[in-house]
C-alpha cells in the first residue's frame, strides 16, 4: 500500500511551501495540543494548524531594522536545499546512504580550507562542536594539558576544556576586547593557545600573529572567519593561516541555516586518525565528534555556486558598511558612548548615563538590537548579520527611543 505520508503531491508541496512568501501578523497563538495526539489530522490541516504559530511567532531576521545577534537571514536557495535534504534523509555515516553528500562536503571543504591554509576539515553543527573537535585533537596529539584563552573567549572554550578534562587559563583583555598579549604565559609547551577572531560580546579580534611557541595553536574563527575571503578585510584575520585548527560558523557569516559549521586542520591526516573510530557495522571509519549525520554542506555549497565568492564577498561588505554608517550615526550622537568601531561588525554603544541603557534598551524594536553586560558595564549591542539591514530605518528607531533621554 502507498503511504502518502511519504509521497506528497504537488499541492501538498505547495501548500507547504506557501507559507514561506506569506505574510503572517506577529502571533501569539499557543499550540493548542496539550497531549500528544491519539490521531493524527493529517499532513495538510497540520501545516495550516503549525504555520501561524511557526512564521507569525518568529523573530524576522531579515526585517530592516534587524541588528540584533549573529544569526542571520539565510538565502532562500538554502530552505530549498535544506528541504531536499530533509526529504533524502542522506547519512554521511555510511558512504551507500550518502553517495554525493559525501562529495558535497569534500567540495565544500575543499574550496575553503586554502583560504585559512588549512589542508581540510569536515562540517559540524556549529563552533562549539567545532572548537571541542579541534581541542580533542590537540590533547591527543600535541598532549596539551592546559588551554590558554582570553577571558572574552566563547563559553565553547571553557566547555571544550571540561569535557576532554583539561585545566583552562583564562587570560586578561585589552581595551578593545583583545587578549593582552604580555598576560600569555611564557611556556605554552603543553599548552594549546585559542585565539578568537571576531569575540562575541565585542567583535574583537585577538592578534593572531603572536609569536609563542603554543604545543598547538587554535583560532576560533566562529564570527568573523569568512572576511578571509574578501581581499578589502582579509589582513584583519593575518596569522590565522599559522593555525593547527580553525572553527567557522556555517550559520553566522557564511548565512546557512542552522546547525553549519567547519572544523579545518593543518594536518587533517594526523587530525582524522586521532578522531576517527571503527566499528563492525561501518564500512567506513567515523570521523569526528557526531556520529548519523546529515548532508549540511548542500545548503552552503548551493549558496556558495549561487553567489559564487564575489556574491559572498558583496554581502559580507554590505554588512560590515552597514555597521560602519550606524556606527558613525551613533558616535555623532552627544548622548552616546560607543565602545568601538567595529572592527568585525559588531558595535557596543549605550548613554553617558548608563544606568538608563536598560531602559533605552527596552524602547528599540524587539530584533533591532541585544543587550549585554561587557567589562562590568550594560552596553547594547548591534552586530552586521542582516545585509539587509537599513540603517536609516534602525536609526529612526534609535532617535526616536533617544529623545526621553535629551538633556
Ligand atoms: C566566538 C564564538 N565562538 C564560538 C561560538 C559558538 O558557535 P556556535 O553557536 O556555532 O556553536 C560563538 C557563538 O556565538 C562565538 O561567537
């Protein structure tokens, strides 16, 4: 008997797909299944039932004040692609269930690693599973013992060095949110030294040139790892291609939908035999932290071969422009202290008075901006995820919420 579950026809796609150019009203309906159904009510009803709730209750990242976080919108040829693959189901665990997903991810990695002289690398769900990769290799094949990070390092950092049971120094920064280079201990001989491109809270980029003699060097290049590829901000990453390891996220600036990251090795031969594992039932050995996984380059090389680099580079530029001009806006403001220009995108800036930052905070559009506690001050933040962001629109909003506030 055919299951229709599993063959859809075209309106059903349709009716699927139709949501995605609809125009929802924000929601507030609440799923209305408090049990798990007994029966079902079908593949259709449920589409019209969950797309209220899932498009009108999301947070709109592409919205043209939207300036929040590092999540961006992502291009539509990957809600193409990322349904494909939902519907493949393709294992990159087993080469007779995944037999061009494989090669995706080889093209993918293949493509990227020289721009950070890697050798390769594979896909993860993200930079977390991407730094934890990178240090399970440094501790099993440099021996590390320690790392070393600035105290602005992700959170990752510090849960890489409990997993794998190493002890973690966390090392002071500098006004700009840098890793005080003279606070590095001398002797990093069973040390690795983890440098962060791009930091979270303030888009800092540690100097990834410094010279000391790490057992092993990792740069988490989470956030601001694709400005490699633009000939006008690839000096800001130089060092970078003196990495044993890099971590990127897939879903931050190369806009893929999430989980998408990379993990790139120098020596990826000596990196895979320290991460891979065998078993009876694999014809192939298992390379990596996850084990059933699914084909998460196809999205990002489909962007890749849509945009081509000059596209990726066009929107990577656009935002990092964008950012400027909202941080010229903010920095001509009287009322206003910015912590930075952005070197990576991402501005921190709140009012001379910054005990009222929360409540200016509470007036922007919800998405238009976050809110951050750096360096013992509260600070909002805007970081250049959104290349579609309009700055004058985001500034409106900003002015606006500012004039309670005027002296
Ligand atoms: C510098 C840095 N490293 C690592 C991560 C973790 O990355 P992911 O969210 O892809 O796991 C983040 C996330 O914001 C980050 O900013």
């Amino acid at each position: 008997m055919d299951d229709e579950s599993f063959q859809p026809t075209h309106l059903d796609l349709l009716a699927g797909i139709r949501p995605l150019v609809e125009n929802f009203t924000n929601s507030t309906d609440e799923l209305c299944f408090e049990n798990l159904p007994e029966f079902g009510i079908g593949e259709r009803k449920t589409i019209e039932a969950l797309a209220p709730i899932v498009f009108g209750g999301a947070a709109h990242l592409g919205a043209a004040h939207a300036f929040a976080h590092m999540d961006p919108p992502t291009p539509w040829i990957t809600w193409i692609t990322t349904l494909w693959n939902a519907s493949l189901n393709q294992n990159l665990l087993h080469p007779d269930v995944s037999p061009k997903a494989t090669m995706f991810e080889n093209q993918v990695i293949q493509w990227l690693a020289p721009f950070y002289n890697m050798s390769g690398g594979h896909m993860t769900p993200g930079s977390t599973i991407s730094n934890l990769t990178a240090l399970w290799v440094a501790r099993d094949t440099a021996r590390i013992d320690r790392i070393v990070t600035s105290m602005d390092s992700h959170l990752s950092i510090q849960k890489a060095a409990n997993i794998l049971g190493l002890k973690l120094l966390k090392v002071t920064t500098n006004l700009k949110g840098e890793i005080d280079v003279n606070e590095i201990p001398q002797d990093l001989s069973t040390s690795a030294l983890v440098l962060t491109a791009g930091t979270t809270a303030s888009g800092a980029i540690d100097d990834l040139r410094v010279k000391k003699e790490a057992a092993w060097l990792h740069i988490d290049a989470a956030w601001a790892g694709p400005l490699r590829l633009s000939e006008n901000f690839t000096n800001i990453l130089d060092g970078i291609e003196n990495a044993d390891s890099v971590s990127i996220s897939g879903h931050k600036w190369f806009f893929q939908p999430k989980e998408s990251g990379l993990i790139l090795f120098k020596e990826v031969c000596t990196a895979n035999k320290t991460i891979s594992a065998s078993s009876g039932y694999l014809t192939t050995r298992n390379v990596g932290i996850l084990g059933s996984h699914g084909a998460i380059a196809l999205p990002l090389m489909a962007t890749l071969i849509a945009w081509g680099k000059s596209g990726l580079i066009e929107r990577l530029e656009r935002s990092m422009n964008r950012s400027i001009q909202l941080w010229e806006n903010l920095n001509e403001h009287s009322e206003i202290i910015v912590f930075n220009k952005p070197t990576t995108g991402v501005i921190l800036w709140r009012l001379n008075t910054h005990d009222q930052t929360k409540e200016l905070f509470s007036l922007l559009p919800t998405g238009s901006a976050s809110f951050i506690e750096y360096k013992n001050q509260f600070w909002i933040r805007n970081v250049a995820a959104n290349p579609s962001v309009d700055v004058e629109v985001l500034w409106e909003n900003i002015d606006r919420a500012l004039i309670k506030f005027k002296k």
